[in-house]
C-alpha cells in the first residue's frame, strides 16, 4: 500500500513539472505563410511566405426578381366543376407565389376568382369567391399573411374563353393571381 502511494506521489510530481515548464504568460510563435502572386503557383510544399492577393468580385443575388421570374408564368389554378378544392397539381404555383411574397414585402395579390358560363350569376359569384379565398387559405398555409392577398370573385363575367364546351368551361374555372 505504501508503494502505491509512493507511486501516485511520484506521478503527480511528474505531470507538476510538466505543466510547470509551459509558460502561458508568453504568446506561442506563429509562422507566417503568406501567398504573393510569384508564389501562388508553387504548391503548398514550397514553404514560401507569401500573402493570397485574389480578389473576387461576389455577384449580388436579387432574391425578388429571381422569384418574380419564376412566378410570372405561374399565374392560375384551376378548378373542377363545382367545386373550390385547390388540386394538388397546383402546389407548385401555391408555393412559388408563397415564396415570393415572403421574399417581396412590397409586392401583394388579388385572387381573382372565375366560374364557366353554367349556373346563375349569384350562384357563380359566390362560387368564385369560395375559390379565390380556397387559393388564399393555402397561401396562408405556407406562410403569407392573410393582409398580403385580395380575394375577389368575378363569377361567369370575365371567361377566359367564349364558347361552350367542357374545354372551354375547364379554361374559365380559375383563380388568377395578379399583383395589386
């Protein structure tokens, strides 16, 4: 037993006069390895001291115009027949305007809501309506204030095409998002 202490006596005396001989008072050397454009092609193991002098021009990004550009042909959902129900297949539409609008304080929407020329005119009024706030909702649910977007119905007023005709009626079922 007492050799073990004589041995943790001795080992704590050797890690003491080790730590005693780092002096931390002093800085440590630091070798400077500077890149001058003579040396910049010499590799790493040249050893020469030299400072890197490049200088890179950093392009600015314009968030808000790279997210107009990529809603400005992304500018309608549309719908079933009788129906607000915002299809899947338009995520992408929701959520690019989403971004910009999130990139772009200045900008806001109206969502113009459009039916096709069957049903009354109150009827198609309020069917519009429900839709352009169904297309408001779900910017909401990615992050836009409600105060951002305008939705307004123009109902069977506005077609985008003339005509009768399921082709026709399935082009004038829309929500068109428009800046205010």
């Amino acid at each position: 037993m007492k050799t073990q202490k004589f041995a943790l006596a001795l080992l704590a005396a050797a890690v003491l006069a080790g730590c005693s001989s780092t002096k931390l008072d002093e800085p440590a050397p630091v070798e400077s390895r500077a890149v001058t454009p003579a040396t910049a092609g010499a590799g790493a193991g040249a050893g020469a001291n030299t400072a890197p002098t490049s200088t890179t021009k950093v392009q600015t990004v314009d968030l808000a115009a790279q997210a107009a550009e990529a809603v400005s042909k992304l500018r309608v959902v549309y719908f079933d027949y009788d129906s607000y129900v915002v299809k899947p297949e338009y995520q992408n539409v929701i959520e690019a305007h989403a971004k910009r609008l999130n990139v772009d304080a200045k900008v806001a929407l109206r969502l113009e809501g459009h039916t096709d020329e069957r049903g009354g005119s109150e009827y198609n009024l309020a069917l519009g309506q429900r839709r352009a706030e169904a297309v408001a909702k779900s910017l909401g649910l990615v992050g836009v204030a409600a105060s951002r977007v305008e939705p307004v119905s123009f109902g069977k007023e506005r077609p985008a095409e003339q005509g009768s005709g399921e082709a026709v009626w399935a082009k004038n079922r829309r929500v068109e998002l428009k800046d205010k």
